[in-house]
C-alpha cells in the first residue's frame, strides 16, 4: 500500500459522525411507542352494512378475484336486493383501493388497521368490520 | 431525418416517435442503413407483440438517437410457429440478452446467437408462457390448489333473481289467502 | 501448484447483492476471468398477467415491477395509456406528478446510498440515509395512503387531491434533507475510505456506454451529459430549471458523485413544483367504466427517467378493454447483463458488489 496522497481530510471527516450521538434517535420504540397512522392510510376494509347494496361491483373491479359475495346472515339495508355483502381474501388483496372507488352507496372502504397474524391461509378470509 | 422519409414509409406517432415497417429477411440491411444514415444509432429494446388471431408475431425493434432524444420503431412480422430472424448481437452487444428474453418467453429463434439458454425460467417444460394459446389459469388449476373455505360465494345476479322471484310468490300467495278467508264455505 | 479456474456464485444469498439475482464467477485467483449473470429469483409473470386484465385493473400491477422505485412505472403506463388512448390532463396533475415522481428519486437516491454504504463497509451512512427514505415514506402515506407501492399515478391524472398543509410539510422535510447533505458529504462522499476503494474501480468507456444502450449514471459517470427529462421531456419538466450533474472518471467514484448532485437537484426542482403548483385544476379526468375503456389498435413506446436511467414501457392496444401487450425496459436489463459481464472482467472478487450497487441493478424489472 502506498501513500502517495495522504487525504487528511477524507480521514478526519468522517469521525464528525461521533456527534449523532447527542442527536435523539428517530425510531419508534414500537410497541411501546405507536406512530400516528395518515388519514386515507389503505388498510383493512369496513363497510357499512346498513349502507351495502350488495351490487358486487366491488367483486367484479377486483383485480386478483379477492372479494366472494356471500349471503348475510342478519338482513341489515332492505335496498339490498341480493342479500349478499363482500367477503375479501386477504391471500389475494393488494389492497388497491379499487373496489371502495367503485362502490356506489360509499359503504366500503379501507381503514387504518393493519395488523393481522394467524397460523392457517384460512384465517384470512376476512368479513370487513363496520366503521367506527 | 430526411433519408428516412426518402427511403421508408415513416410514419409519426409523435413528435419524438417514428415507425417504420421492413421485413425479416431485409432486416439487417434495414438496420444498417438505418443506423449509418440517420440519428437513429443505438439499440432500445426489442418487443414482441402475438396477434394470434392473424397467426404472427410483429417485432419492434426499438432505436433512438445519440441525443437520446427521439425514437424509432422498426417493425418487422413474423409466423409465428417456424419463423427466425437473425440476431443483432455482432452489432448491438445489448440484443444479446433481449434475443434471449424473447426466445425464451416466445419461442422465437434468433440465428446466430449463441446464449439462447434459459433467462428467467429454469427447468420449464411447457410451451414458452408468454405465447398467447398458454392459458396460465389452467396451469394454476392443474398445478396448484386454490384457497380453502371460498366455496360458499354467491352470483348476486342470481340472488337478486331468486329473491325476486320469492318475493313474487310470497305476495301472489298473501292474496290468494286474502280473497279466500278461513272458514267460509266452499262452492255454496 | 497451477492456478485453476474456481467457479463460484456470488449470491443470490449476498449481503453485497441488490435484490435477488447470482453472478456465476470463474475465478484465477482474486480475479475475475469471466461473469455470467442469472435471473429468475423473483419472476412474478406480471406481462403475462395484464393479458386477462383490464387498463384499470392493470394499472394496480404496475408498480410491483421495480421495488426500490415504483413510481416511474406508474408514470409510464399512465402516460402509455393516455398516449394510445388520447387522454390530456390537466396542468395541476402534471406538476403532482413530478412532485410524486422527484420524491421517490429521491427516496431512491437514499436507498442507493445505503445499499452502496454497506457494500463497503461504511454502514452507519446506510442507517441514516434509510431514515431519512423513511421521512419521505411518511410524506407518500399521507398523499397515496401507501408507504411504497403507491397506486397513485392514474391514467388521468392522480387519484387523490393533496392534503391539507402537504406542500407545508414537503416544504420542512426538503429543509431537514438539506441539512443533512453536508453531513453525508462528510462520512460518505469525501470519506478517504470510500475514494480509495471506488476511484478506478468499474470504468465505463464513454463511447461503448452511448453505442450499447447504457442509460442513467453509467453515461452521466463518464462526462456524457443525458437525462430524458431535458432531452425527451415529458410532463412540466420543460417548465422546471434544474441541472444535470455530469462527472469525467467513469469509475465508481464519478457515478455516486453523480447521484449526490441529482439529490440536490431533485431539491431543487421540488421547490419549485411547491412554488408553481397551480391552486386550481381537475385531478382525474374522466374515463369510461373500467369493461368499457378500450384502447385502439395502435402502439406506443414511452420512457421516464428514474433514478436510476431511461425506463422504457412499450405498450399495444387492440381495440378491446384489454391490454394486448406491455413490454417493460427498465435500465437494469442492460446494465445487468450487457454491462456489468464486460466490468466485471479483471476485477476483484471483493470489487464486485460495489460495482453492483454503483450501477443501480434491480432485479425486479430485469425479469418482471
């Protein structure tokens, strides 16, 4: 190794990274700590069930054949002639926002929750929430 | 530019976009005129469309200039079972891994190159995937098991129909029940 | 003893790999006597995929192809789609556009940085640099209602309008970035280590990188001033001053030299785009329903500058709701294969991530 040109600079700059020390560190100490999540954040599906007309728009938009349309088992919006509201796979949801842009009585759309774990592939055969 | 309207049939899509048609057996000559004479000097890309319905591939080839500022389709059409074209690689370094892209997803046979092995897909042994007559759904449901407990979803359009129908009866029978009340007498 | 060819795999299980891809090395010695990339670690079939899928379904697929920056593909299949379909919009969703498009540069630009930190061992600038991306993350959560796949970009325009006090917070976040520059130039771009292991290293001959097709920092690193945004411009960059910063070495050095003057610029041009944003303007133009928008039998090529070169789409239509076909060209097809089997040769083992990270290879959208 050779020292033709001695970069007395490019080796005592960088040791100026010992002053991030005293800076506050910037991570969540998640889950003592929670982050605030964004208004319009795209996670988990309510719907409004005394608002669905059960059209299956939403079942026909969806790009990955996400959302089955199955009969409800308390009548809740007598303008919903099919009796049937979505049911979405989570397996195949990527969560595009597609079927709330369709949905004509803005019964459906997608909250803030985002956090799912369970142990079979079935368990992810979600029935959206109502709003809060 | 002017030497492409004198030789070719250019058509513009765009301001900056130019198309021109040459066939597969011309297509070097084509392509070296073209990148001699003109601005047009590098390779872009090479894309494949399949219309199947008129049993063809059309290849474009894709050129731009030095100023990468303007580009240059050159289409050429092909059969699409037992068509070849030669490759570009002697000339553009860079079809090397195009041609192998679209010999693999195609079939198509590009004479001359000699890394034409497997890009993307290793051990495939069904027809290449990207021909139009390979149906990946049927592949999926004969390879693959689909999501348990989805069975019980229903076709609203029938529902709404059925219920209808239901509906239909129910209020032809509260009728009937109305304009016959219990126990009067029949036929007197 | 005679010196043999060793055949080793470097990857797709690397620390110093960008994403899931091997290069098969036959090595003499530390040196490198040939190198064959593989692919096919991650091939999701999304071309075959939009065949049974209408334009809008389609467009949910898109920004999967590259995963450090989604943003230019949506870009491109919008404009691919407006393109063959005749669809203009308007000038307040041009300027959102290049917002979101000179945001995820800039996120890009980071992530780049902590990749190439860490293939040399300086991995404390790829902690920093990561949680500044993340600040710019936060920013795309609130206007997308998603951190990296966005789904924004629309034919049409954009799919949402700002919200409140957005261009206000952009505006801090570029002031905190700007103050941390100086600090990265300290620890990383002018850190003794980095220029003497990056200074010669992956020379590129200017006259082969126009000839072949190299795009991005692989022509701007070798004093070839292109950058699609001034030479085939597209949305309001036209409207936009900024500068291409262009460096003479070819090496490793003069590319990440290259990708520290396109941050500032992209600064630069965000100030801007807050300053002439227009108050007033349609955000989506109006499209048939998503079984009725066809698109007409004809073809169009478009290209976008990422952050990492010339991305290409190459889109057919043919006259039903369907997309006949979308062909995608990112800067990394090239480079991965084309390039970086010609660098490779006679360099160290030891060299070859670096090389990697410097040219920005991307897996994801060599084999889509």
């Amino acid at each position: 190794m050779t020292f033709s040109h001695i970069d007395i600079k490019g080796i005592v700059a960088p040791f100026s990274a010992v002053g991030k020390v005293w800076e506050h560190p910037g991570t969540v100490c998640y889950p003592d700590q929670t982050k605030t999540v964004a208004p319009g954040y795209r996670g988990f599906h309510t719907n409004d069930l005394d608002a669905c007309i059960g059209c299956a728009n939403c079942q026909d938009v969806c790009m990955n054949d996400a959302i089955d349309m199955v009969t409800i088992t308390q009548e809740r919006n007598p303008k919903n002639k099919s009796a049937c509201i979505p049911r979405i796979d989570y397996g195949r949801c990527c969560w595009c926002n597609l079927c709330v842009d369709v949905c004509p009585p803005d019964s459906l759309s997608l909250g803030q929750e985002c956090i799912h774990a369970a142990p079979g592939s079935q368990d992810f055969l979600f029935f959206p929430k109502e709003p809060s | 530019m002017t030497y492409l309207y004198e030789q070719y049939d250019v058509q513009e899509k765009h301001p900056r976009l130019f198309a021109i048609r040459t066939e597969a057996s011309t297509l070097i000559e084509t392509l070296q005129e073209v990148t001699t004479h003109t601005e047009f000097v590098t390779l872009a890309q090479i894309a494949c469309t399949d219309w199947i319905e008129e049993e063809r591939f059309e290849l474009t080839y894709l050129l731009t200039d030095r100023a990468r500022s303007r580009n240059l389709m050159v289409k050429v059409p092909l059969p699409r079972t037992g068509g070849s074209l030669p490759s570009l690689a002697f000339r553009f370094p860079q079809a090397e891994v195009m041609e192998r892209d679209l010999h693999e997803m195609y079939g198509i046979v590009f004479e001359g190159n000699t890394t034409l092995y497997d890009f993307v897909l290793e051990g495939w042994h069904d027809i290449p995937p990207m021909r139009r007559e390979f149906d990946t759904l049927a592949y999926v449901r004969e390879h693959y098991d689909f999501q348990r407990g989805r069975t019980d979803g229903k076709d609203v359009k029938v529902e709404q129909k059925r219920r209808r129908e239901e509906a239909k009866k129910r209020k032809a029978e509260a009728q009937q029940q109305a304009q016959t009340p219990e126990g009067a007498p029949h036929g007197e | 003893m005679e010196n043999r060819l060793v055949t080793i795999f470097h990857g797709p299980q690397h620390p110093g790999i960008t994403g899931n891809m091997s290069v098969e090395l036959d090595l003499l010695g530390e040196t490198i006597h040939r190198a064959r990339t593989h692919v096919g670690y991650l091939h999701r079939g999304f071309e075959k995929l939009i065949e049974r899928r209408t334009v809008i379904q389609a467009f949910t697929i898109v920004c999967r192809i590259c995963v450090p920056e989604p943003d230019p593909n949506e870009e491109n299949f919008a404009r691919a789609v407006e393109g063959l379909a005749g669809i203009e919009i308007s000038e307040r969703a041009q300027y959102i556009r290049v917002m979101v498009q000179e945001m995820s540069r800039l996120a890009a630009q980071l992530l780049w940085m902590g990749g190439q930190s860490g293939s040399i061992g300086l991995e404390t600038v790829g902690q920093w640099s990561l949680y500044d991306r993340d600040l710019i993350l936060d920013l795309f959560e609130q206007l997308t209602g998603g951190r990296v796949y966005h789904m924004y970009t629309y034919p049409g325009g954009v799919r949402r309008d700002l919200p409140e006090g957005f261009l206000r917070r952009l505006g801090e976040l570029l002031d905190h970035l700007e103050k941390q520059l100086p600090r990265y130039d300290r620890t990383f771009f002018d850190n003794a280590t980095l220029r003497k292991r990056a200074i010669g290293v992956g020379v590129i001959d200017p006259d082969e990188a126009l000839a072949n097709g190299y795009v991005g920092q692989a022509l701007r690193g070798c004093g070839i001033r292109r950058d699609l945004r001034r030479d085939n411009p597209y949305l309001v960059y036209d409207r936009l001053e900024f500068d291409i910063p262009v460096f003479d070495g070819g090496d490793v050095y003069s590319r990440a030299l290259v990708r520290r003057g396109e941050m500032r610029e992209s600064i630069r041009i965000l100030r801007q785009v807050i300053a002439q944003m227009p108050a007033e303007g349609a955000i989506m133009q109006k499209l048939p329903k998503h079984r009725k928008f066809t698109l007409p039998r004809d073809d169009i090529y478009v290209a976008t500058e990422s952050a990492r070169g010339e991305f290409g789409y190459y889109m057919a239509g043919d006259g039903s709701e369907y997309i006949r076909r979308m062909q995608v060209k990112g800067p990394s097809l090239i480079h991965g294969f084309t390039l970086l089997e010609s660098l490779l040769v006679g360099e160290e083992l030891s060299n070859v991530a670096l090389i990697m990270n410097s040219l920005g290879i991307c897996p994801p959208e060599i084999e889509r």
